[in-house]
C-alpha cells in the first residue's frame, strides 16, 4: 500500500497522508496537484510532497480522488523550499504553498445543488423562497450557490438550502472546478491552392468587383509577409473591413479560419544577446571582482554608489549565466522599477525577458509559471513574490536595492525576507547571489565585512560625473523670517525656476501621500479618527474624502468638531497631493505630474509615468518612495526632500538607517548624465548626524555610528528580533492573553523577552494589538528551541477556552 503526504492550501499545523488507489500509482508524483476530500464534503486541489509505505498510527486514511496533472506543478528543489520557509518563518506549508501558487492553480470545491427525484413534483408543502428553488431545480436539475442567490435576489440563502435539505428535496455534492483557461485567438489562413502565383493572379481577377474583399487579400498578404501570421482582429484593423465581408471570403473557400492558443504573456525562447556597451575601467574591475567573490563565496555584495552603473555589470553577469545554460532572476523592490529595466534588459536580450508581480492577471501568472517551470524563461525580472517561482536550472540571483524594506512580507504568512530566502533558496541549486545597493542594509554589510559574503566595491559615478551638491535648508530659521511659501523655502523655489528654465526636470520627495495627514480642530484640537483603526484620518483633496491607511475605509469630509461643535477644522501637515496642488499655483506654467500609490494604481501607469518623464513631457514630479528607488532619469537636476524631519522621527532603532538610505537614495536621482546635480533637503533639526552623512555622502561613517549603538543595546545584526503580536476583537481578552503567554515564556527566556506592550497602532479593522518582542543571539540551535517553545505555548494557550479566538501572529525578523 502506497501512502502521499499532501501539501493542502490551508494553514494546518502538519500535512494530511491519503491512500494512493492502485490505479493512481503510475500517475501520482512527487509535486503533482491532486484532488483529495478533507472533512465530510469539502475537496481541495493538494501538492504531493512525499510518497512513502508507512500508514499514519493515529487516522484512518481517506484514498486521494483524482490526478490533475499529468507532470508535476512543482520541482522537489521547490518543496524543500517551502518547508524551510514554513519551518524558518513559523507558518505551515500549506500557507506557504497558498503564496506560491497562482490562484488558478489553487482549486478548491464548490457547491453543487441536485434535485432529488425521489422527492416527486408536489411543491405545495414548500414557502415562497423554497418553492422558487426546487422550481427550477427540477427544471435545470442542478444549481451552484451564486445561482441560488440570483434566484432569490438576495445574499444570505444557506437557511433557505438548509430547509430543502431537511425535507429531502435537494441533495449536495462538491465539485472542483478548474478555473485556468487557454486564451485563443483567430487566425486567418490562405487556401492552399492560391499559394501558386497563376491561381493568386486568377483570383485577383475574380475579386475585382468586390473592393473590400480585395481589401482584405491585399492586406492579408502585406500581414502574412511581414509577421508571418495573420491575426483576425488585426486583419479587419488593417484593412478597414467588417467581420461579415471576411466571413465572404470564408464562404468563398479563399481563406479558412483557424483557432490557436496564444500566450497572454510574451516572453521566453532562445535568448538574443546584443551587449552594446563598453564598461569603464572601474566596472570592468568591479565585475571581475565579482567574479573572482563568486569562486571563493556563494553571496558577494555589490556596493555601488548612485549611478555608478550596477545595472551595466548586472547585464554582463546575466550574458554569462545564460550563455551556460542557466535561469536568471532579477529582483526589484518595487513594480514601479520593473516598467524602465524591463527596456533596458529588452535593448540587450530581445523580448525573452519574463516579468512577475502581484498587478498580472490569474491567467497570466499560469502561463508565467509553466514558461519558468519548464525552462523556457532564461531570465525573469519581478517583484519578492516571483522568488516563489518553480525554477529548474537557476543559476544567479539579482537583488537590486538589496536594502529595500519593501521585500519583507508583511500579510499574509509567510512573512519571509526575499533577500534572506534567496540566499537559502540559490543554494539548493548551488547558485549565486549578487546583492546590489549604493546603501546597503546593516545587515548586508556586516556579513560582508566579516568575510561571510564577499563584498565588491565601486565608488565612482559613472562616465566620470561627480556626486550631486547637497545643501541643507534650515525651516526654522526661515519660518521665523516669514519667508516659506506654503511648505517651500525661498532657496528651494529658487532652485525649481533656475532648474525649468535651464530646460532640466524636478524631482520633489515627500515621504506621505494624500492632501493632509490629518485635520484639527483650531478651538479643542480634536482628530477625526477611523472608526476601526486607531490612527488620524488622511485627507484626498482631489476625492474630498478622509482616508484611512490602514483599513481603507473612507469618510465624507468633517465640517464640525465631533468635540465641541466648532467648524474650524484645517488640514495639518501635507502630503504629496498638497503639494502637487500648491505647485501648481506656483509654477502655473510647469508640467507637474505625482507618482505615488493614489495616482498609479494599475501596471500600465506606472510604465505612462515613467516615459512621460523619460520624454522630458514633465517638468516637475512629486512622490513618495515610489521615486526613490532605482529610477534613472538624464535630464533630472534637481531634488528636493520636502521634509527630512519625518524621516528622522520615526519610532523605530533603524530610523537613522532608513532615513540616511531614503536620503541619498532620492539625492542620487540627480545629476545622472549632464553635468553635477543639486539637492536641497529642508529640516528642523539641522544638526542631526544622519543629515551631515549623507550631506558628504558617507556611508561608512554612517555605519560605524549605527553599528556601534545596535552592539550596544542588543539589535542586529548581533542578535535576532522575533515579534509576536496578539490580536483579537475584545481589549481585555488581547491583554490577558498576552500577559499569560509572556508569563508562561519569562521562565524559559527571561532576558530575551520584551513586553507585552501596545503598539504604536492599538487597533487595526477593529482587533485590539498586544506585541512582544524576542531578542535572540545569533545562535542557531537557541534560535530553533526558541520556535519550538512557542509553538507549543502557541497551542497550549489557545486550547484555553477564553483564548480560543486570539490570533497569534509570529514575525522573524522583522521590519
């Protein structure tokens, strides 16, 4: 007897076996997706990850129900990832399994309604709801929920179905239901008898009095000539004819109409190299440095300054990972960046280049996956979540602004670092991994100075350009001489006219989205607030509703003072809207554009976005950190960072880090082609060490101070921060529960535990926040007894009754 231990879509603590039928012997695999019932009716789409003889001791084994594939989804490499991810960032695999897999490769069953024969016809005994329903079960003889719900026009109709039940008028299956469809196009194709010159000839005779029909041939031949086949909808496009005078020639037996799968996503095939591009004496070193790092170490650091041209030395280690056969991934923090490297990496390696984020369609992720599954994509450029991807033959990972926080995951589980799981997940296939930044993460460097990565680096703006001039603008000595213009100093407005008039482009840095981050009552002070979240309520002019950030729920705007009935209520602080707003009464000339989350919700305006500024169709561009990260833009000049003091104030022991990084990030837009840039940063606390660094663009000095406080008082990269936050809807249980689980955990880690504590944020969509946090040294046996700990307090304290309903939710280093 054969027995499967199957990956299921869900967060369950260990995985289920099931009993593999004889018939399904030669056919189930290791990674293949099956179908097997969990429960009395419910059925899941499963991942096979082991196939062994040893029956489970505590269960009886239900037999799997069906093989939905004939090869296997995923690689065994791929599922030894998962269950280091699951095991390292305290999730199940099922949960990891949920993030990995396209949707529409994730099947789980869906209600079924049958009429009971046995029942008969007589509907008297039944109500009004009822009635309607077995009516037309009895007439289509099957019906699915979403039908029912039409029916009755209503949303909630379970009782209904439960009643019909009861009275054995219906019965109730489970069905899964494969979602993926092929996309299929229609493709016109000439008779094979005109392929000879004389019988063409004949033919164009023949058409002479019918002009559209000759229209249609003409450009059929121009299509097939220059792209070899000849799509429908382009054919009628081209030749400005009409579906019913194409199907003419159909009747006529001249073309014939044929449907073909089509890929929704391009990309893949042989790779095209065209290197068109000489490196510098300093990037020449600087490769070959890495190279020489890859044969002593499998992870160098590539320390780069702002446009010192990483991407160029990226483009040459690509060429020769792919010339020997391998898969390349190329990971970017952020899809906006993908729009301008996709082109750049497109100039180079031809249109094989494969793209994967979160804003593709379910469909397209499907064909995404098959195409790097099989080996057809050789390089892959995406966002953390194309880390999941089941590679065969992956040779050299790629982490572009390897310091970003944008790749660690927030929700849903698993919560991993991409950096950190790219570095385990190359080694299962004994590759490389290449982290690049002109301000690498703490951690990085670190490592890399300690000799357990190599470390290479490059200190030179490329073509010899010198690093942008930063001055520093003191905001309370100008306020204090009236002089600001709204939230612009007289130097920065200056600096906008002189750079416009020179014909360079703008860049305006402002870490908060929105009009104002909140509004205040001027008699009381009283902040509207969200209903479900304990945080202020952000105004968007432009929508003139209040937004919350956290939930998404939105508010009219407040007129009155909830407090006292005044209705003087301003705005207070700004956002990027406001400042889009009050440039453009200062600058009513000037072509002014935002990029942030509100105005680039879809995946075709970032790339809009992007070329408007590359095309020089926008003078000024205001944004979030969406501008910050890696985009490379000639003809910008000038950079201004509205407000430093909203970097440097955050509540967090890697704000110094974070606002030296954001800083000479969004200082390195400037100045990237012609001549030296400029960059004014306005503050208030003028004298903060973090402003001096990036002012003289130091980041050693930057590192020796923060490193030295983060040794001091227990921080990584010398220990290992795990937080543990407690959630649940009544206050007083969420406190409770936090304070018997640290009480439980205080015998056994003492020191290492801090908390409970409430957050920043106490509430968040109406659950009440408890936190604690973990201090571990690097130790990795300590680290691994520690996880064990608390999964069995975990389970210990929500078999308490009172606890039951808690959420717990563990975070691995987090950030």
């Amino acid at each position: 007897m054969k027995f499967a231990d199957v990956i299921l879509p869900l967060a369950l603590p260990k995985n289920y076996t099931y009993a593999v039928p004889d018939h399904m012997l030669d056919s189930v695999k290791v990674g293949s997706r099956i179908a097997v019932q969990l429960g009395r009716q419910k059925k899941y789409a499963g991942i096979v990850k082991a196939i062994h003889e040893l029956a489970p001791p505590d269960y009886k084994t239900k037999p799997l129900l069906d093989v939905l594939d004939k090869d296997p989804v995923v690689y065994p490499t791929q599922l030894a990832f998962w269950e280091w991810l699951a095991a390292y960032y305290m999730c199940s695999e099922g949960e990891v399994l949920n993030a990995a897999l396209p949707a529409h490769l994730k099947l789980s069953s869906e209600t079924v309604l049958l009429f009971n024969d046995d029942y008969g016809d007589d509907f008297t005994a039944l109500d009004d709801d009822e009635y309607m329903i077995a009516e037309a079960l009895h007439i289509r003889k099957e019906l699915r929920i979403e039908e029912v719900q039409l029916i009755l026009d209503k949303s909630e109709v379970y009782s209904v179905i439960k009643k019909l039940i009861e009275k054995k008028v219906l019965l109730v299956y489970e069905e899964l239901k494969e979602v993926y469809k092929e996309k299929k196009e229609n493709y016109v194709q000439l008779h094979a008898r005109y392929e000879a010159e004389e019988e063409l000839s004949n033919l164009f005779n023949t058409l002479g009095k019918a002009p559209k029909q000759m229209e249609l041939l003409l450009a059929y031949l121009h299509l097939v000539k220059t792209q070899g086949s000849v799509l429908q909808s382009e054919l009628l496009k081209k030749s400005g004819a009409s579906a019913a005078q194409l199907k003419g020639l159909v009747d006529k037996e001249i073309v014939w109409i044929e449907k073909r799968v089509v890929d929704r996503v391009p990309g893949g095939g042989k790779v095209d190299v065209q290197i068109d591009f000489t490196l510098s004496p300093a990037q020449d070193k600087a490769l070959q440095e890495v190279r020489n790092s890859f044969e002593q170490k499998p992870v160098t650091l590539l320390h780069g300054v702002t446009s010192s041209g990483k991407t160029q030395l990226y483009i040459k280690l690509i060429e020769e990972y792919i010339a020997s056969g391998n898969q390349v991934l190329y990971l970017l923090p952020e899809i906006a960046l993908t729009t301008q490297i996709v082109r750049r990496l497109q100039k180079h390696f031809g249109n094989k280049i494969g793209i994967y984020h979160s804003r593709f369609s379910n469909n397209e992720r499907v064909e995404i996956w098959h195409k790097v599954k099989s080996g057809e994509l050789r390089i892959l450029l995406g966002a953390r979540s194309s880390l999941l991807l089941p590679f065969r033959e992956l040779g050299l990972i790629i982490l572009d602004e390897e310091h970003d926080p944008s790749y660690k995951q927030q929700d849903p589980a698993p919560r991993y670092h991409a950096r950190d799981a790219a570095i385990y997940y190359a080694g299962l296939f004994k590759a490389k991994v290449l982290l690049g930044s002109a301000t690498p993460s703490l951690e990085s460097y670190f490592n890399a100075t300690q000799g357990k990565y190599g470390l290479v680096e490059l200190n030179e703006r490329f073509g010899g350009l010198e690093m942008p001039e930063i001055e520093i603008v003191d905001v309370k000595k100008v306020q204090a001489e009236k002089q600001m213009q709204e939230n612009f100093s007289p130097q920065l407005i200056q600096a906008v006219f002189a750079t416009i008039a020179q014909g360079k482009q703008v860049i305006l840095f402002q870490n908060r989205r929105g009009y104002a981050p909140f509004l205040m009552c001027t008699t009381c002070g009283w902040i509207p607030t969200c209903k479900n979240c304990d945080v202020s309520l952000t105004y968007h002019k432009h929508q003139d509703l209040l937004h919350c950030h956290y939930c998404g729920t939105r508010y009219p705007y407040v007129h009155t003072c909830a407090a006292c009935g005044s209705q003087s209520l301003i705005p207070k602080s700004f956002g990027t809207e406001k400042i889009e707003t009050d440039l453009q009464e200062l600058f009513p000339k000037a072509r002014i554009a935002r990029m942030d989350m509100d105005a680039v919700r879809n995946k075709d305006s970032h790339n809009k976005m992007i070329q408007l500024l590359e095309n020089q169709e926008i003078d000024i561009l205001v944004g979030t950190q969406m501008v910050v990260k890696g985009l490379d833009f000639d003809n910008v000049n000038l950079v201004g960072i509205l407000s430093a003091d909203n970097l440097l104030n955050f509540p967090d022991f890697r704000v110094n880090e974070r606002a030296f990084q954001l800083m000479e990030q969004v200082s390195g837009r400037a100045g990237r082609k012609h001549g030296k840039g400029k960059v004014l940063i306005q503050a208030y606390r003028t004298q903060h060490p973090i402003l001096h660094f990036v002012t003289v663009h130091d980041y050693k000095a930057m590192y020796a101070s923060e490193i030295a406080e983060r040794q001091n008082f227990g921080y990584p990269p010398f220990f290992r921060l795990l937080k543990l936050t407690l959630k649940h809807k009544d206050q007083k249980v969420v406190e409770q529960a936090a304070l018997v689980l640290a009480n439980w955990l205080r015998p056994h880690i003492g020191p290492h535990l801090v908390g409970p504590a409430v957050p920043l944020v106490g509430r968040v969509r109406n659950y009440y926040l408890q936190e604690m946090m973990i201090k571990l040294p690097r130790d990795t046996k300590i680290i691994a007894q520690t996880k064990q700990l608390l999964r069995e307090h975990f389970i210990k304290l929500l078999a308490e009754k009172q606890f039951r309903s808690v959420f717990i939710v563990p975070d691995v280093d987090y950030v």
